[in-house]
C-alpha cells in the first residue's frame, strides 16, 4: 500500500481482538514514529503489559467520570465503553513539558505510526484521554511505570491491535475547510 493509500484507508478503530501484533510490525511501527519532522525531544513509551494497560484505562475511565466534560461524561458513561477500547498494545508520545513545540512533535510521530499501522494492515487510534490519567498522577506513580522519563508530560497516545467490529466506528468522513490563493 502507498502513503496516499494508508491516508484514505486510514481509520480510527475502537474495537480490538486480543491477539498482541507481532514484535516485527511493532518495530516498524515504532521505526516510523522516530522519523517525523520535529523541532526537540520525545519518547514513545510502548505499553503491552495487561496488568498496566488495565490501570491506565481505569485511571482515564475515572478522569473522564470527574472531568466535568459533558462530552467525556456521557461517552465514559456508555455501557462498556473503555477509554483504550481493549487495544493489545498502547503507545504513550511524551515530550519536555517545557517545550512549546512538544504537543506538535508527539501528534506528527502519532501520525506516521498510524499510517504506518494501516499500511501494515493493522488498526489504530489516536488518543487523548489517557494524558487525563497522567495529569491526575500526583505522586509520578503511573508514569514511572509506564517509563515516561521525569520532566516529560504525555501529550498523546496510539492504540494498536487487530481491528474488530463494535458500535463506536464510525464511517470516516473528509473534514476541514480548503481554501487556494492563487
């Protein structure tokens, strides 16, 4: 598949089978999340330990309870909904907290591994609700676990696995506004 094909076929998936992806696809998962234009620092910090990836998800599940976002409540409230939708593998893109260009570096190496993942016919999602689990680590905790270096803050994440069907894909639509000065 070609880079314009994996833009179009690109989608995000909230449904996954168990089955883990393969150390090789995950590598050149990762391989494309360290080539993209960035101006700084960023670690990609790859979770695939179910005990960890369970807390994140009930950590973010109870940020979004408490958020006091109508959009986050209502959607944590779905029955069975889960923030990282049984995703096998979650990546974590942190950068310096300080660095005003950190939330650009980590959304454009979240991109090439979401292309990367499609090309590879794998599904993915990128997230934000798990940096709500981060924000809420008082004491560093989850972030120590998840490897997130000190100083760094998680401004997204990437959920990957094998696509399977439920109720929260949505057919994918063209958005954003064009507009040529010539």
């Amino acid at each position: 598949m070609d880079l314009l094909e994996a833009i179009a076929k690109r989608k995000s998936v909230r449904a996954y089978l168990k089955e883990q992806i393969s150390d090789e696809v995950l590598a050149k998962i990762i391989d494309a999340g360290q080539c993209p234009p960035n101006a700084g620092a960023y670690q990609i910090s790859v979770l695939q330990n179910p005990a960890l990836l369970k807390k994140l998800n009930d950590l973010a599940a109870d940020a979004m309870r408490n958020s006091g976002n109508e959009f986050l409540m209502s959607r944590v409230a779905i029955p069975g909904y889960q923030p990282l939708y049984a995703a096998p593998t979650a990546i974590l893109l942190s950068a310096p907290a300080g660095n005003p260009y950190s939330a650009a570096n980590t959304a454009l190496a979240a991109e090439n591994m979401i292309l990367a993942a499609t090309a590879l016919d794998l599904g993915s999602c990128y997230l934000i609700t798990p940096t709500l689990a981060f924000a809420g680590d008082k004491t560093g905790e989850l972030a120590k676990e998840a490897g997130i270096p000190e100083g760094y803050t998680v401004f997204c994440a990437v959920i990957l696995g094998h696509a399977a069907e439920n109720d929260f894909s949505a057919p994918r639509e063209k958005r954003g506004t064009v507009n040529y000065v010539k």
